[in-house]
C-alpha cells in the first residue's frame, strides 16, 4: 500500500505570502478595494475559467469569509425572485416557437455562511495496479490542429464508469481488450480483468479515433473502436461472474470515425430500442473565415426486430445535427424522445435531401412574391401604399378603422390586409385617397406621438417599410457617439469610451455566450433554451443511471449541479445539490484536466495534467468548539481541502469519482485513491 503525500502548504504559510506570491495563473494586477465584492471580481474571471487573484490564496487567507456572506445572502434572495420566472415563449434567431427558460436555484442548497476550505493534512489511502498493456492512448494528428480537436480527443475521459453497479470502471487497452476493474476490498485489489476483445486491429489504422464505451443500461453496453465501426453488446447483469457474457449483437461500419458521446436504452412500442449519440470533426470546405471545420451529432435509434425466432437490431433513423463547436453536455432523454445540448455555438438538425428541395422550392416561390403594400412612419403619422388592379373604382373598395384595427377589401374578394394594428391611432381621423398611378394610399394618425412602430399589422409580414433619407440620417446621428476610429479620443471625458489596451486576458468573455437546449425527436426542433451567460459548463456526474446525466454549472463563486427532468415540463431542470466556492477555486487551477464529484455529493475533485489530485469535501459539524478570530463567533462545521500527489510521471488519462474512492488512469496504472467516510471532526478549543 502507498499513500499519497501533501505538497499544499498550510493556511498559515499562505497567508504569509505576498498578495503576488507565484501560484498557479497569478499575474500583478491591480488590489481591489476594501469594498470590492467577490462579484466584481469574478465578473473579470467570466466563463474563461482564469482569475488572476488566485482564488485558492483569497479562500484560505479569509478573503472570502469577509465578503461572501453579504454577497450570497443578497444572491439567494434574488434567486428567489428568478425562481417565479418560468418557462416563457419567445421567438429567438433559428429557435422560433421555443420556451425561453431559467435555471432556478434553491436557497435552501444555498450557504451564505459558508467558511471556506481549510487544508487538511490526513492522509489519503492510496493504492496503485500496474497493468498489463498500455492504455489505448490516440494522440492528435498535424491535422487535427484547432481547439475543437483537442476538446473532443484531446482531452478525452479513457476512463469509463458503470454508475449501474458500485466501484466498477473499464478502459480499452492498446490491443483492443476491454479491461474492468471492480472494487470490493481496497487491501486485496485484484488485476483488471478482459470482459471482451475488438475484432480489429486497431494498430492498423492511422486515422482512427480514441476508442469509447457507454453503458446504456444494467445489461447493454454501447462500443467504438475507433474507425467508425459501433457494436452493440448484451453483457448480461455485469460484476457477476456467473450471468456476466458479453455477446455483440450489432457491428456495422457508421461512417467517418467517431467517439461516443452518450447513450441510453429504452423500450417503445412493445420493442426494445437503444440511442446513440456519436460526435464526429469534420472537414468544412464552405467555411473559409473560421477553423474549417464543423461539429456534427449524430443521433441513431436501432430497434430490435424479431424475425424467424431471431433477434436482430436494425437501425431505424439516423439524424445528424451540426454546430461550430463541440458540445460541452449531449445526452439522449431516458425515454428516447428528446435530446439536450449545452454548447457555445448552437447545433440544428441537417435537413435530409428532400426537405432540403422542399425548403428550396419555398424559397422560390417567395422570392416571386412582391410585397402586398408598402408604409412609412413619422412621429405622428403612417403612409400605406397599396397597388390594386385598373379596373377597380371608388365605389369597390372597403376600408374600415377602429382604434386598434383595420381591414381592407376590394369587392367581394376576401381581405387585402386586416388585423390588429401595433398600436392605437386615431380612427376618426384616418382617411384614404385612389391616386392616378392607381394606388390606394390610407393615412393612419397615430393616438400616441413619437414612438415608432417596429410593425404595421401585428404578424404581418407581407408589407414593407421604407425609411426615408432623413430618417436614417437621424438614426445614424444618434448612434455616431458609440462609434469612433481613434481607440480613446477623449480620455478626459466623464464616462470615456472603454479602452480595449486595458483589458487583461481574465477580463476577456468567450465569443459566444453558452446556451442549453432541448431538440424534440419528432419535429426535430428546439423546445426549450436557457442563456447560460457566464455560468461556466464545470463537468457532468451520472447521479442516478435512470436519468440523464447532471451537469454543474458554475454560478458566481459556487458550482451548481443540475439534474434534467425530461419527465417534468415545467421543472425540466432541478437544482440537487452546492459545492461552495468550488466555481471560485478551481478558476486557478490553469493546470486542470478532468472534473469530477461523488454521486452522493459528499465531495468534489480535480486533477491536473500531472500529478496533483485536489479534492473538496462538503462542510461537516465539528464536536467540540471552534471560534472565527477576527469576528469573534462559534463556528459549527468545516469543509476540508486535500492534495494528493501520485507518484507517476505519466499524463493523466482518466479520473473518476464514486461515494468512497477515487480511480485515476495513466498510461500504465491504475490509481485508487481512497476517500475516508465522512465523520464528526474535533479539532479542541482553538481559533482561526
């Protein structure tokens, strides 16, 4: 047995340092004021993850003991105000007829009295297995150079976990074994055991892919080598030995290499079915501006057939979705009717070639189509133009006004324009005239001057406004002061304009600000969105296999961890559980790799590239007393902070996190790293 040493210095050490002290992603920057508020802070740090004041450093030298408990009592109060925000439709660019929703946290999850981590020296039980056959480790090719390669494959989990039964992982090893490690007693590990063998030879191939796994239920496990072959295996209950077979009962090449991203399995129709989400980088020869390539999704069912007393699996749709960055969160719902998304950049489903000449053929025919009138607005007033045929007269048409609507009809034909109008105007006022070019003009006197119409009939879309030249002249007057081809012109001005050379790079916000998504199987269109913002995408957990997997979201200083609810419409998004400051802290870990929690929620914990393990323990009562120096009060329970240390030199390749311990993957080991059971801690009459 070997443990795992702790190179973290203390808390006093820490606070000894200067605020400049090297540590990981500190840089000089300005100190912030006494009044500064953690808020400030972290709004520089963004979504990027970086904080150049060093959140670990802030954390234990009480920095934000001071501040926090003001701040997230204002913070859970609003979240109670967001919580009576509910779903609401409104139309968004490609995303017509979806729900606008918000994440709404619970307060009670929620700790505006939260401490901070104080580093722990107990030891780590730490247990090491060398294998017998390296990890089947894919390095990126010198084509698969952009960001979105080294997302998807570079930083690949290898390590997978069967959240169906306790302490059990797997990983694929250079000759295509599959290798499964469970765990019962830590002090009599035994060698991972092959469960199945791919029958290609994946040293045979230069362009493959990492090869993946996913465990779509209790007995069904979903498998890619790599090359583009998928194969769908019965196992039977796996751990136990007896009614543990492995069989395949699908293979077939799907395309282009891809990994697998999730998948469930589910039964629909008296027929048992299985969902797969492959994630494939492609080549885009249409995009010239950006990286050249794209993201595609793609979602393929296969339902089992029975034929002659043989059960066969066949593949009964396949969808492709299409985005410009790799998904940080994909998952099929349980049912198998809806598929979730969080990513920067929006994905939308590939039309098939019919639709696409369908949509085509639209396009067509309303190009064809000349606008049925024209208007155009002052303050208080509005012009319509309408062209009628030569032949009508006076007598023929109809024009009828109320305060907030208006019809017009020619003869007995059914109505050229009707409906409700986007604002009140004065109906006894509003007149019409047949002008000799044989238009139809209609003089509309607006009830409330100055304010312009974005729209004449409301959902309306057959006319067309005209602006005039002295309009868009006032219009591009009244934004010149937003605009300027010297970077500062006036820096003596009260509210200069914002200076670009000032900003430092954990000033910086991503691009494009990160959206959650929900696709409906059947119309193939977005359902529901929630605007992420700056909520950084964290990790993703399996907290109970019969659901979809949680993400956690960094809100402020916290991490929040969300469970999806398919099931549930107008609570599709449940907040189960707080890790506090952990959004805080590990925004300066600029080394870190993978991020993982405990399905119990009793802890968190990161790994970096090398080495270093950091793990978060949720605060537990303290039994005897413990007193806050500077203000003076009890203090009733302690989260703990913990380092490990492996002695590896090797990149780290998988992490895992399960109630009790602890897998980490390299090349040739296996980690485990045992997590003590969370007890009562005395630390006698003392202060902080």
């Amino acid at each position: 047995m070997q443990r795992c040493r702790k190179d973290e210095p203390s808390r006093a050490e820490r606070r000894s340092q200067p605020h400049n002290a090297a540590s990981p992603g500190s840089r000089r920057r300005r100190r912030p004021a006494a009044h500064t508020s953690p808020r400030s802070v972290l709004s520089s740090a963004g979504a990027a993850g970086k904080c150049s004041l060093g959140p670990a450093r802030l954390v234990a030298a009480g920095w934000w003991q001071r501040s926090a408990p003001n701040y997230r009592s204002q913070r859970a109060a609003g979240s109670s105000r967001a919580a009576a925000r509910r779903c609401r439709a409104l139309p968004a660019s490609g995303m017509e007829g979806a729900a606008h929703c918000s994440l709404e946290a619970k307060r009670l999850l929620l700790d505006p009295k939260f401490e901070g981590y104080k580093l722990s020296l107990e030891p780590l039980a730490c247990y090491q297995l060398q294998l017998d056959a390296a990890v089947a480790e894919v390095k990126l090719r010198d084509d698969q150079y952009t960001l979105d390669h080294m997302r998807a494959f570079g930083m690949y989990n290898y390590l997978h976990l069967d959240s169906w039964y306790q302490d059990s992982v797997y990983y694929i090893d250079q000759f295509g074994r599959v290798m499964n490690l469970s765990v019962t007693l830590d002090t009599a590990l035994q060698k991972p055991r092959e469960v199945f063998r791919l029958p290609t030879d994946l040293t045979a191939y230069d362009d493959r892919l990492c090869a993946s796994m996913y465990f779509s239920s209790s007995t069904w496990v979903t498998i890619s080598d790599g090359t583009g072959r998928l194969y769908l295996i019965k196992s039977g209950k796996r751990g136990n030995s007896a009614s543990e077979k492995w069989e395949t009962v699908f293979s077939e090449e799907l395309g282009s290499p891809f990994v697998i991203v999730h998948s469930v399995s589910f039964v629909k129709s008296d027929k048992h079915s299985i969902a797969v989400l492959l994630l494939r980088v492609e080549k885009d020869e249409l995009d010239t501006k950006g990286s050249g390539f794209h993201i595609t999704l793609e979602w393929v069912t296969f339902v089992e057939m029975n034929k002659a007393d043989e059960h066969r699996y066949e593949i009964s749709k396949r969808r492709v979705l299409q985005g410009k960055s790799v998904p940080h969160y994909a998952a099929v719902e349980p049912s198998g009717d809806g598929l979730m998304i969080i990513s920067y950049k929006p994905f939308k489903f590939v039309p098939e070639e019919e639709e696409i000449l369908e949509e085509n053929d639209d396009k067509t025919t309303n190009e064809k189509k000349d606008p049925l009138y024209y208007w155009q607005q002052t303050g208080d007033d509005l012009t319509i133009t309408v062209h009628i045929p030569t032949d009508i007269t006076k007598d023929d048409i109809k024009v009828h006004f109320s305060p907030d609507n208006i019809r017009v009809a020619l003869k007995d034909q059914p109505a050229l324009m009707e409906g409700k109008l986007y604002s009140s105007v004065d109906h006894e006022s509003c007149t019409w005239i047949i002008k000799e070019n044989k238009s139809l003009e209609i003089f509309l006197i607006k009830k409330n001057e100055g304010p312009r119409w974005p729209e004449l009939i409301v959902g309306d879309t057959r006319g067309e406004f005209i602006m005039d030249s002295s309009q868009c002249a006032e219009i591009s007057e009244s934004l010149m002061h937003l605009t300027s081809e010297v970077m500062n012109p006036d820096p003596e001005k009260e509210n200069p304009p914002c200076n670009a050379q000032e900003l430092e790079e954990c000033d910086a916000f991503l691009e494009d600000g990160a959206s959650l998504c929900r696709f409906d199987g059947n119309t193939l269109k977005v359902t529901h969105v929630i605007n992420l913002g700056s909520n950084q995408y964290l990790f993703s957990v399996v907290v109970d296999p019969k659901e979809m997997p949680c993400f956690c979201l960094r809100h402020d200083v916290d991490a929040l961890l969300w469970q999806p609810h398919s099931d549930q419409p107008q609570n599709m998004w449940e907040h189960i559980a707080t890790f506090n400051a952990l959004g805080y802290v590990q925004a300066s870990k600029q080394d870190k790799k993978f991020m993982a929690c405990a399905p119990d929620y009793s802890y968190a914990a990161l790994c970096e590239c090398l080495r270093r393990i950091f793990i978060y323990r949720q605060p537990t009562p303290l039994t005897t007393v413990l007193y806050n120096r500077k203000e003076g009060r009890q203090v009733g329970q302690v989260a703990k902070q913990l380092v490990a240390t492996l002695e590896a030199s090797n990149p780290i390749l998988g992490f895992q996190a399960t109630n009790e311990r602890l897998f980490v993957l390299t090349t040739k080991t296996l980690f485990l790293i045992k997590e003590p059971m969370v007890r009562q801690e005395g630390w006698g009459s003392c202060y902080l």
